[in-house]
C-alpha cells in the first residue's frame, strides 16, 4: 500500500496525502478527512524511514537521562515521549549509567539515527562547557549541570523551591527541618541538584528565623529509597531532635516514610515529610506524600517545542542560546497535615 494509492481513492494529489501525513496546518477539514479516511479504508501506514532519507530526517528525536531507575526520569520520558507525539515523532531512550565518560560519548555522537537530542547531564558540569561548542546536531540541555553554553536550556527552579518546601514546613510549626540527600563531598557553590537545594533549604529556615544545624544536614548518594530509608535509620540513631523531613527528591522521602514508620514514629504528628518531583507513587503511599511539583510536563514539552525548532532551523543558522526555568508548586497531601491524594478508584469490587 501506497501513498499513491490513498491519493487515488481519495480524489487528491499525492502531495496532499503527504501534507495530511506530516499534519500541515493548511490542508482544508474537508479534504483532511477524505484523506484519512481513505488512509483508514486501506490500512495504509507511511513509510518514515524512506522520508527521512528523502528528507534528510527522521522524524526520531534522542533523550538522554543519568538512570531510568530514578522514578523523575522514567516519568520525564514519558512526558517528553508524549509532547513528540503530538508533534509525530518518536522519541529513542538512553540512560548515561551515571558514568562520565558515557556523557561525553553521548555529547559527542548524540544518539543513533535521531534529528536532535534532549540531553539531561549528571557527571558533566560547567567546566565541560567548551564540548558544546562543536556540537554540530540540535541539541537541548536538561537539568542544572552546564549552565552559560551555546545550547538552549530548560530546567526547573531548585532553590527557590526547595525554599519553599522549607516555608511550608515551618508554616506547619515545624522548627527542627532535617534535610536528606546533600552531596557527600560537601563542595559549596557546585551547579548541581543537591547543592541547589541545600542552598533552597538554608535560604528557606533563614526566612523562617530557624537556627541552621548542619546534623540535620544528611549526605545521601544515590537517591534511591533504599538510601533514604538508611539515611533516616542514622538520624534517628543519632538523637538528634527533629520534627521534619524535606528529602530533595522522592524516592529518598518514600525511603524516609518506611523508616519512620517502622520505628513508630507518626506522620505527620510526629514527624512531616515532603519531597521534590511529585513522581506518581507519592500519590499512593499512606499517608500520602507531600512535595514540590518542579514542572516536569512544562520541561518535557518546552523542551520538545525548542528541540524541534532548532531542527526546523537546520544546521547552518547560528541564533541565540535560550535558558527556560520551568514553574513550581507546592503540593499539599497528608505527610504534612494536608487532605489526602485525589481518591483512588480501586474497580468495583473494592471496599
């Protein structure tokens, strides 16, 4: 089956297919839904592959993320999947593995057969700046780790909200904020998410006139919830005094909330918990999870919107690197005395 065929049943030039084929905005509604129906009669599928070698794409864009074990990042591509979609591509997932040098490989090469790549960096930082300069693909930089480079950027807001996951604590009562996932190696100043939101959390109990006491401060590396559950075990061993959790991301809170539930301690009366991502599962713990919502779905679909239209531009024209910061809110569930997440339908048979 053809696209020569659909042109024939549907009365139409064979340009007009591809226009439907490739949603063109100006094909008239009438004509559009005689050719889709046809396309529909005669089960016909395009061929995107002889189009991108006429083309000279391939209507495949790359994301490249640390670790899809993280729940952000899997929720992240499929976010990023979904704006592509809208815009009929396809997307082809790769993960860093949290290894340098495979960022490097990755920068340098992009990822196989694709148009462009969203390209979301955990080893590689500012001072790697210079590699962006050869770049001779469409790329779009995710995250906070090379800031100041040739790229366009889309990233999310870390310290201002983490300030303000510290601010809702303390407009809780909370004075004793313990904060999980700070960066083994303590370097101050560093572009990356841990530092960023330490930086938010002290910002945040300054505001709040709470003293800074660096044993409420807790190393955490990976942020996985096995180390969130660990690093809340070592707090509490310590005796040191707490009535509050902010972990920067949440699957360290949903490590967090096991712990303190297994050594008795109620959330929130005893202690509240929030974390950062609002990644679905915090919507399904007891009790459920309170966290900053850092604008995931704005970052996967600016990001797209951008990516695309740096490959519209082709190769040969130089414009402007642009820097988006995405917008975030404060959600409200019951690990710090808010309702509970939106109800659950369990199927017709649950009591």
């Amino acid at each position: 089956m053809t696209m020569r065929d659909v042109a024939v049943v549907a009365r139409v030039s064979i340009k007009t297919v591809s226009n439907v084929v490739n949603n063109h905005p100006h094909v008239h509604p009438t004509t559009r839904s005689r050719v889709e129906k046809a396309i529909t009669e005669l089960g016909y599928r395009p061929n995107f592959s002889a189009r991108g070698l006429r083309s000279g794409r391939t209507g495949v864009i790359g994301l490249a993320v640390p670790e899809l074990r993280q729940n952000y990042f899997a929720e992240l591509a499929d976010a990023v999947i979904a704006a592509a979609e809208k815009r009929s591509l396809s997307v082809i997932v790769g993960q860093a593995g949290r290894d340098r040098q495979h960022e490097i490989n990755v920068l340098a090469n992009g990822l196989r057969q694709t148009d462009g790549l969203l390209f979301s960096p955990e080893r590689l930082g500012t001072e790697d700046s210079a590699m962006l300069d050869d770049i001779d693909y469409p790329l779009v930089l995710l995250g906070e780790r090379i800031f100041g480079g040739p790229t366009d950027h889309v990233t999310m807001d870390n310290i201002t909200a983490a300030r303000a996951a510290v601010q809702h604590l303390a407009e809780k009562g909370r004075t004793r904020i313990a904060v999980l996932g700070a960066h083994p190696d303590r370097r101050e100043g560093q572009l990356r998410a841990a530092d960023l939101r330490v930086r938010g959390y002290r910002e945040g109990l300054a505001l709040a006139e709470l003293p800074h006491d660096r044993q409420l401060e807790r190393a955490v590396a990976p942020w996985h919830q096995e180390d969130g559950a660990r690093a809340t075990n070592e707090l509490l061993e310590s005796g040191v005094e707490f009535d509050a959790i902010f972990a920067l991301n949440d699957t360290l809170a949903l490590g967090a909330l096991r712990a303190l539930g297994r050594s008795g301690r109620h959330i929130p009366d005893d202690v509240a918990v929030i974390g950062f991502d609002n990644i679905t599962d915090g919507r399904f713990t007891l009790p459920s999870l309170s966290t900053v919502d850092a604008g995931r779905d704005e970052i996967a679909e600016t990001a797209v919107a951008m990516l695309v239209e740096r490959i519209d531009w082709g190769s040969g024209v130089r414009r402007p690197p642009r820097l988006h910061k995405a917008h975030f809110d404060i959600i409200e569930r019951e690990s710090t005395g808010g309702a509970p997440a939106r109800p659950i339908d369990l199927g017709a048979g649950a009591k």
